[in-house]
C-alpha cells in the first residue's frame, strides 16, 4: 500500500513570507486561461486511453 511522502520542506522569515503572499494574491492572466482553453481542447480531440 502507497505511503504519504513528506518532503520536510521549511520556509523561515523572508521565504515564508514570499510564499504566503503569493498564495494569497494569486491572479490567473488571460493569456493563462486562453492556454488552458486551448490544453482542453486538445484534450478532448486527443484522449489519452489507458
């Protein structure tokens, strides 16, 4: 049976505060969902089949 992996990652005082403010102002550009738009599209015309 898989097991959870902990990466044991550990962000301290200027990192930390990086990474919680890019969490908290995280915006989606245009020009990102018009690529995921397209990445669907290709999807569906192309099925991965397993």
């Amino acid at each position: 049976m898989a097991r959870a992996l902990r990466l044991g990652l550990t962000l301290t005082e200027e990192d930390a505060e990086v990474f919680r403010r890019s969490e908290r102002e995280y915006t989606v550009t245009p020009q990102q969902k018009h690529q995921l738009a397209e990445a669907q599209r290709i999807y569906r015309s192309n099925p991965i089949k397993f």
